[in-house]
C-alpha cells in the first residue's frame, strides 16, 4: 500500500533535487550535470549583489506577511462558523459552494478580475461611474496590487482550507458540550474553551507549514497581473526565476535563485518548530 506513494515522491520529489547541482556551475545542457564548469557561489554572490535583490525580497516579504495575516485565519473563522450551523443540509451547500473556487484555474480567476476591475467596461467601474466617481485603476495601480492578490487567494483557497478544519472538529467529544452547557456556557464560551484548544495543535501545524513556503509567492497568479505599471510592487522571486531562467537563459543563476527560496524556507520550518515545542506543541517533529 505504500508503494504508489513512496514512487510517487521519489520520481517527482527526490530524483529532480539532482538539478540543484547546476546552481554551482555554469550549466550548458549539451555538456549536462557533469561536464558543465563548476564556478562554487558565484551564481549565489551575483544575486545577493543584483540591484534587484532587495526589492525582489521585499515584494515576496509583503505578500508572505499579507497571506499569513489575512488569508491563514480566514479558513478556521469560516470552520468555526460552519460548525455551529445545526441545519445539515445548509452546510453541505455552503461548503459545496466555498469549495469550488479551489478548482478554477489561476487563469480563470485573473479573467474574472478583469471582468470586474477593468476601467473600459468593468462592473465595479460602471458603477463608480454611474454614481459620478472617477474609474479607479485597479489593475494597473501599484497601491492596489497587493490587495487584489491577496483577494484572490482568499476567494479561490478560502474553502478548500476549512476542509481539515472542519475534520478536526468533527473529532471533537460531543460530551464536553454538553457539559459546558449544563455548566451554564453559552455558544462563545463552548468555543472558546472546548473547540479552539481542540484544533490548537491542528492550526499550530498548518501554521508551520505555511511559514516553510513564505516565500512561495505563486508564480501564475502573480505573472497573470503583473504588467509594466505594477511591476515595481508585483516582481517576487517566483517570476524572476521565470524571466531569467526560462526566457533568458540563465539556468545556473535562475536554480539558484530557487534554491535560496528553499534554504529559507527549510530554516523558517525548522525555527517555527522549535517556537511550537518551546510552547508546549507537538510540531511537526
């Protein structure tokens, strides 16, 4: 029964780590991994001197502490609240609604930003319009960049998030509820003190692995709405890797781009962690 699985990470996870190697050379693919030059950190040491590297840095930063602050709490309020839903059948419409963002492609999602926030016929333009306000530039404003983004990760992931919310909750004793209810507690009471510090350790994990891809920005959202007047807050590590490494050429110095992603995001887990088990958490080790 583990078989699918373990070929499963071992071809798509464990074989492909091989490439890392070509961080550390000069890689021209008709010589492969090991005729290439080894050049050691070079490729490292031009982009942490790159002009663009603090504001690569910054752009993916901002959009990291957005996602955790307004998208990660986002799944466990709306798990809370469909839990308290007593009528079945509304809630499994409900979740069944709030689910099917989850499988619209980044494409389709970016069209109906565009359907929406457009100024030549968008419908929240037409009605600023209409009511004698100016057209606001949504999509070509630097100010507003960010927030569409995060906008859209929460519409389209919001559900699919309360999915091991709701399973943890479903684990929860029914009898401590009704103990707290015969000790006088009221609905906030009963969550606060019995159905939070249940799904604690569950959040607490999630929480972690969320903090191992900071800096994981999502590439085709973000190359779907960059354009040349946002570029200044919309360019993250994830479509630099892109334009260097694909459209440019530069295999070597894109791979190590990536790789520094990946080195920070292995330290963020491992100190997020050991936080968790100073507190009293399990962890996720």
């Amino acid at each position: 029964m583990l078989l699918p699985g373990l070929l499963y990470f071992l071809i798509y996870k464990y074989a492909p780590m091989w490439g890392v190697l070509i961080a550390f050379q000069d890689y021209q693919p008709f010589l492969g991994f090991f005729g290439s030059k080894w050049v050691g950190l070079k490729h490292f040491e031009t982009f942490f001197t790159d002009a663009s590297f603090w504001m690569l840095f910054k752009n993916t930063f901002i959009l990291a502490v957005y996602n955790i602050v307004f998208f990660f709490p986002l799944p466990i309020i709306i798990s809370l609240m469909l839990n308290e839903v007593r009528k079945e059948a509304f809630k499994r419409v409900v979740q069944t609604l709030i689910y099917i963002p989850h499988f619209v492609s980044w494409v389709v999602v970016v069209g109906i930003s565009f359907l929406f926030f457009s100024t030549e016929g968008g419908i929240v333009n037409s009605m600023l319009t209409s009511v004698g306000h100016e057209p606001v530039k949504f999509l070509l404003s630097a100010d507003w960049f960010r927030t569409m983004i995060t906008s859209q990760v929460m519409w389209k992931e919001t559900g699919w998030g309360t999915i091991i919310f709701l399973a943890a909750l479903a684990g929860v004793d029914p009898g401590l509820y009704e103990a707290a209810r015969i000790d006088g507690a009221g609905r906030w009471r009963q969550m606060w003190h019995i159905t939070l510090p249940a799904i604690r350790s569950t959040i607490i994990v999630l929480l972690i692995l969320r903090i191992g891809h900071f800096l994981d920005s999502g590439f085709e959202q973000i190359f779907l709405m960059v354009n040349p007047m946002n570029r200044n807050v919309g360019e993250v590590f994830d479509t630099y890797v892109y334009s260097t490494g694909i459209s440019q050429g530069k295999f070597s110095y894109s791979t190590a781009v990536g790789m520094f992603k990946s080195v920070v995001g292995l330290v963020l887990v491992i100190v997020a962690n050991r936080l968790a088990k100073r507190l009293g958490e399990d962890g996720i080790y």
